[in-house]
C-alpha cells in the first residue's frame, strides 16, 4: 500500500512539473533553457515503448487460441 503511494506521488509530482514547463515554455516571455529541457525530456518518455513484451511470451500469444483474444498460453 506505501510503495502505490509513494509511486502516485512521484508521477503526479513530474506529471506537475512537466505541465508547469510547458506552460511556463508556452506564456512566459523569458523561459529558459530548463523549461525547455523538462519538456522535451517529458514529450521524449511518453514515446518510449511501454507495450513490449521478451519475444518468447509474444510468441505464447500469437500461438493463443483464437477463442479469447490476447489470451496466453500455459506452458
């Protein structure tokens, strides 16, 4: 229970701080450097690859019977 705690914080703290760049970047004339790097380096993580799965377990997948999708395979 402590450890979903403290990970809501932590994402709700950078999701804080990449929005306040953002606008800062987007309504302040004078906005820096850092603002800029905040955001950029926020926009480069939402495109990371959240979704992939080791090879093996993707292979488990496709073979799946096609009754229940995206069902898995016990081996």
């Amino acid at each position: 229970m402590a450890g979903r705690i403290v990970r809501w914080g932590v994402v709700l703290g950078l999701g804080g701080l990449w929005w306040w760049s953002v606008l800062r970047l987007a309504l302040v004339p004078d906005a820096g450097a850092l603002e800029g790097a905040v955001a950029a380096g926020g926009w480069g993580l939402s495109l990371l690859p959240v979704h992939c799965v080791p090879k093996a377990r993707a292979m488990r997948r496709a073979r799946a019977p096609s009754g229940r999708r995206g069902a898995v395979v016990r081996e």
